[in-house]
C-alpha cells in the first residue's frame, strides 16, 4: 500500500512539473464590477500612455517555478494601454454613459475645455508601473501585485481637471497556481481602482 502511494505521488508531482514550462503565458484582463446604470452623458476616453521603461508593451508579470525557471505573462492583445483604455469605457458604460474614444488631450484645464466639447467628461491616463510577481514557497504561491497608475478626469461643466495617482501594492497566497487565479487577482484589483478612483 505504500509502495502504491508513493508511485501515485510521484505521478502526480510529474503531472504538475510538467505543467509548468517556462516561456510566455498569455491572461484577459477585463472588467466583471456590476453596476445600476444610474448616470448618462457621453464620456470620451484617450487612450491610455504606456510609461514603464524597459518593459513590453504587452507585459504584465512573471512566475518563477521550482527548478529557478520563469514563465512570463503578457496580457492578451499584447497592448496593455489599448486593455486599460478599453477597461476604463466598459466601466463608464456600466455605469450608464455612451463612451467615445478620443485622441489624447492636453492635460491642463485649458486643454479640457478644447477637448470637452460634447462630452460631460474626458478620461486620460498613464500606466506608470504594472507588474505581477508569483513565486512558490513551500506548499504555496505567493503572488504581488504592483499598480501605479496616473488617471486624469476632465469635467466640462466646471472647466476643471482632476489628477488621481493610484499606487497599490496587493498580495495573495494560493494553494495552487492557475492562469486563472493570477487573471482574477488582476481583474479584482483594476476593478477596486476604478470604482475608487472614477467615482461620480
């Protein structure tokens, strides 16, 4: 009976060892917040500016696995900005707006006014830093999660711009690993900082 479950172990750990292969890793970052569309008005989005230094356009993260190799996860479409643009709008749509893309704007009162014209507010944004890290220690995986994000809200009525930095760092531990843990750990925290920081 021993001898039995020794061998069943070790199939299982060569299944799981074999599951894990370095190279790149692909994750949807979305948008899932449910919301009563209680607001109207059209919004207009710009797209958002990738600032990182010395990253992919489509990074987002690695996983370090037990031999020291690294799986490398980039975001599907491999173009962060156009998923965070793309974000923002449904999270507006959600919440009753009509959402227009636009082209990037001066971010300055001045510019506000030039660019609000038939829109009860403008978005802009920057990603400053984003990057998920996830190692495995002992029985579990640990995984940080980074966020720095420059959001610039333009409201039209009031000529006025509002700057909102947002800068998290988040942890989590999990038994296991998946593709989809590490895209729901994602998906939770954009979706914590646009409620919070998009607030009408």
């Amino acid at each position: 009976m021993k001898r039995q479950t020794l061998i069943f172990l070790g199939v299982i750990f060569l299944f799981v060892w074999g599951c894990a292969t370095p190279g790149q890793k692909f994750i949807d970052i979305t948008y899932f917040g449910d919301h009563e569309k209680t607001q109207t008005g059209q919004v207009g989005i710009a797209p958002f500016q990738d600032k990182r230094i010395d990253m992919d356009m489509g990074y987002v993260g690695y996983r370090i696995l037990l031999d020291n190799s690294q799986e490398t996860y980039f975001v599907n479409g491999m173009n962060l900005s156009d998923t965070l643009t793309r974000i923002v709008g449904i999270y507006f749509e959600k919440n009753g707006f009509t959402t227009t893309r636009v082209n990037p704007w001066e971010l300055t009162p001045d510019g506000v006014i030039k660019a609000s014209k038939g829109f009860k507010q403008i978005v802009a944004g920057q990603i400053n830093k984003f990057e998920c890290r996830a190692k495995k220690k002992g029985a579990t995986t640990d995984m940080i999660l980074d966020i720095d994000l420059t959001l610039y809200l333009g409201i039209s009525d009031k000529n006025a711009l509002k700057t909102i930095p947002v800068s998290m760092t988040l942890e989590r531990t999990e038994l296991t690993f998946t593709r989809e843990k590490l895209e729901q750990f994602v998906n939770q925290a954009l979706e914590e900082v646009f409620q919070k920081a998009l607030v009408f």
